[in-house]
C-alpha cells in the first residue's frame, strides 16, 4: 500500500527539480545573491531591486559562472532581464493556471550549495494595485510560502515545477509577493524588445471629481467620479489633441476612467504612438477627443 | 565626514562656529579648502545674509545652495526675518545663535540625514509649523515625480544631478507636505492631487 506522504514529499522535491533547472543565482548586489528565472537561452529575470551592480555574475544550476549586463529593467515593476555572455540556459516552463488554495513551492538559489525551497498555499489573487516602488501591477499572487533571503528573483512553481510567477520582495515594505507569470513574461518581452517598459503619457494633472447628476444621464452609464483636468502640457498630447483645463475625462478607449489608477492602467504600453478616443464632460456633456498618446519618459 | 560651510557675514561668529565644531571630528568646515569640486553637505548662514541668497544667484553660492540644506541661525532681534526664510524651500532647520557646542553639532548630523530640526520657539508659531503643506516647489515636483516611476533615491540623484543627501531631503518635504509616511502613499497622494502628470 502506497504512503500518501511518501508520494507529496517525491513530487515536491521532483518539482524543486524541475524548476531549479531553470532557476539561477544573480550575483549583483553588495549583500547576498538572489535568484533568477531562465527566460530565454541567454536571458534572465530577476527583480530590479537586487541588481544594484554594474559588474553581474550568473551562476547556472551546474555551476558555471557567467557574466551578465543589463538588457532592460523597469522599476515600477521590479522587474530586470539580464543578457548572458552566451546562450546556456534551458528557458523555465510557465502555466498561467493559478487558483486560490494551490499547493505551490517558492524557489531559490541563492547560494552555490544548491536549491533552496519553502511550501504553502495560494492565498489570494489580487490586483491592481499600487506599489511600494510607485508602479501598478495589474495582478498579483499571495502565497504562504516563506521568502528566506536571496528568494527574491526565484521562481514561484506548481507542483510540476511550471513557474507560475517571480517572487519578489522588493514591491512591499516586509514582505513578499509573486507577480504572475502572465504579468512578468508581458514586461520581459518589452525589456527583451526596448530596454525599458513603454508608458502613455497625455501631459495631463488630474483630480478625482464627483460626475453631477445630470452628466452623469448624459453618460448613459453609472459612473460616480472622473478626472478632472487641471493643467496641460504645453504641446503636450492632450493639448494637441484638443482637451482643454476643465474637462473631465471619464474614458480612455472605451475604458471608464474614474481615479488616476485607471487613466494609468488604460494608458499601457501598446497605447503609445496611436491615436486613442478620450471621452470628457465638457460643459456637462460628453464629447470625444482623439488624442495620439504619447510616451512617458 | 559631513562638509559644512560657513556662510557668515561676522568674522568672529564664524571663527567662533569653526571652535564649536573643531570637537566633532565627523564635521569638516570646508570654508577654507572650498573650490568648485566640492560638495558641501550643510550650510550655515545667518538670516540677514540668506536673505540676500536665492537660487539663481551668483554661480558659486548658486552651486552651494542647490547642494546645501541650509541651517540658518537666528538672532533673537530677527524674527522678523525668521517667517520669511521659513516660507524658502532650503530651510530646513533653525536655531538661535547662542545654541550651544551640542545643539549645533546635533542639528548638523540630523540635517545630513534628511531630517528637519530647529528650536520649537522659532519653528512653531501657535498653530503654525514650519513646512505648510502644498504647495509642492517645482523641484519636489520633479522628485515626485520621479518617484511616480518607481526610482530609488540614488537614480532620482542621478537623473536630476543633485546629491542623495538633497534628494532626502525633497522626499522628507513631499511626505511632510502630502501628509504621508511612504512613496506609495505619495504617490497616490500625487496623482489624486493633481501633481504628477499622466
């Protein structure tokens, strides 16, 4: 008769194995390494907040040490990629498929003695929220798992080694989370392409108002507040565009925009460059205005 | 090592400030050796002469200020004085000139850390306090922005080529003015007051 326990504690340690073949060291800051995904053959991803160094080290699961540059990196999300020397990496397998109450392990490696690891359960999927580095993230995973130091960077895994998101503990003030892998891959791909996450910008200062009653029928919608402009950009996009102090943006295509959170949420990368409907309350009725977003530096 | 200039108009004052200070051996009075490749962490000037100073001024006083927080020191005639130079944004800490060896050597290390520090008869006027909140200066607007994106001190620094020290001490005045106690919460602050442009 086969023993329950014998059969969890074989498949955790067959997913530390699984996922530590693509989970690395980073060796870029004064204190101790952290730990690092494999995100291509010669691409890692790592939290921002541990490469503090201009001369980085990766050590690969069979020891081998190589040096590493910065190939993109963005604060607000505290994310970086790093470039190898060459390409020895085997890239981490993802799996989107996170529920609350999951088995999940946290990995790291953030020493040469091997893979070090913590257990739990999902707690919660949560977002967006702001962050501790004045970024928003769209999503973000809670666990139980203990993030032990040098964890930041590592893979958070299924109970078949799939990463299901980077752990980081560089987002809140003491403690850790796990942005999603659906949230983290998105950015390497724009780190791996740009260097550096693209943002909107439209040169607007806004202020959260209460929509009055009667706009708010000629919205056809129930929305209680919008943002109401109270400076431009001197050839800013929203000047150029034709959006006047006063107004009140209540949607950026097609999006409600309610608080600055959302008007930051709506104006995402791929907005950039395009021309998007920015729909206002002017004078008490609503009235569209196309403006080219542009990108915030 | 924390550098202090003496911006004095007294030879005697500032003669007598070079004694209190020669005990710290933390402090440097950097008055003598002062050329343009020095920062200057700490400026001290009385409040006849500060007024005087602002920060388009010559473009050697004009460097010094921008790197400097200032700790001016008060005569007990000046008050009028004292209002006026509270209302600049490079004072940051006040004390009246018969401040003794240990008060003076203390609000030099608290003001290198980024903290504001003064004597409360000439910070606080009844309900008054020494930095009004908002508005935010054109700097701390900078900072704060900065901020929006995520950067860490040391990047702010680098982007806007000050000092760390300095840009402390906008991130102390932007929490004090927004009254909050984090960047995130300045953050938020920021945008839902209408002071980070999206």
């Amino acid at each position: 008769m086969s023993n329950p326990f014998t059969e969890l504690s074989n498949g955790l340690t067959s997913a530390v194995e699984k996922g530590g073949a693509s989970t690395v060291l980073v060796d870029a800051r004064k204190r101790y390494p952290a730990s690092g995904i494999a995100y291509a053959e010669d691409l890692v991803l790592t939290a921002d907040h541990v490469v503090t160094r201009d001369d980085i080290k990766v050590i690969l699961p069979d020891g081998k040490s190589l040096a590493a540059t910065v190939a993109g990196r963005d604060a607000g999300s505290d994310l970086a990629l790093l470039r190898l020397a060459e390409k020895a990496l085997k890239p981490a397998k993802t799996s989107n498929d996170v529920k609350v109450g999951q088995l999940v392990l946290a990995l790291g490696r953030p020493n040469t003695a091997g893979m070090q690891a913590s257990w739990g359960i999902v707690t919660a999927i949560s977002g967006p929220a702001r962050t501790h580095r004045g970024g928003l993230l769209d999503e973000y995973i809670s666990t139980e798992t203990t993030p032990y130091p040098g964890f930041s960077g590592g893979p958070l895994v299924n109970t078949e080694g799939e990463v299901l998101g980077l752990n980081t503990s560089g987002l809140t003030q003491g403690s850790s989370l796990t942005i999603p892998a659906k949230v983290a891959w998105r950015i390497a791909d724009e780190l791996a392409k740009h260097g550096s996450v693209k943002r909107g910008y439209l040169g607007v200062r806004t202020q959260p108002v209460e929509i009055p009653e009667a706009a708010r029928k000629s919205l056809k919608r129930e929305q209680q507040s919008g943002l109401l402009v109270l400076w431009l950009e001197e050839n800013g996009p929203a000047q150029k565009g034709g959006l006047f102090v006063g107004d009140t943006i209540v949607a950026v295509a097609g999006q409600p925009v309610s608080d600055p959170d959302d008007l930051f949420a709506a104006l995402k990368s791929e907005t950039v460059g395009k021309s998007v409907a920015v729909e206002v309350l002017r004078g008490g009725k609503p009235e569209n205005v196309n403006v080219t977003v542009g990108e915030r530096k | 090592m924390i550098r202090v200039l003496l911006k004095l108009s007294s030879p005697a004052l500032r003669a007598g400030l070079q004694a209190l200070l020669a005990s710290d051996k933390t402090i440097k009075v950097v008055n003598d050796s002062l050329d343009e490749e020095n920062a200057v962490d700490v400026m001290i000037t009385s409040t006849a002469f500060a007024s005087r100073v602002s920060e388009v001024d010559s473009p050697s006083s004009a460097a010094i200020l921008l790197l400097s927080d200032v700790l001016s020191l008060s005569k007990g005639d000046d008050q009028p004085h004292v209002e006026e130079m509270k209302r600049s944004s490079r004072v940051w800490g006040i004390l009246p000139t018969d401040s003794s060896a240990e008060e003076l050597t203390a609000a030099i290390h608290a003001l290198s850390q980024g903290l504001i520090v003064g004597a409360p008869h000439l910070l606080f006027k009844s309900e008054s306090s020494l930095i009004e909140r908002g508005p935010l200066t054109e700097r701390e607007l900078e900072v704060l922005g900065l901020l929006s994106r995520g950067l860490a001190n040391k990047q702010i620094a680098f982007e806007l080529g000050i000092s760390e020290h300095t840009v402390k001490f906008h991130v102390s005045s932007i929490y004090t003015k927004l009254d909050v106690t984090n960047r995130t919460e300045a953050v938020r602050a920021g945008l839902r007051g209408g002071w980070i442009a999206l």
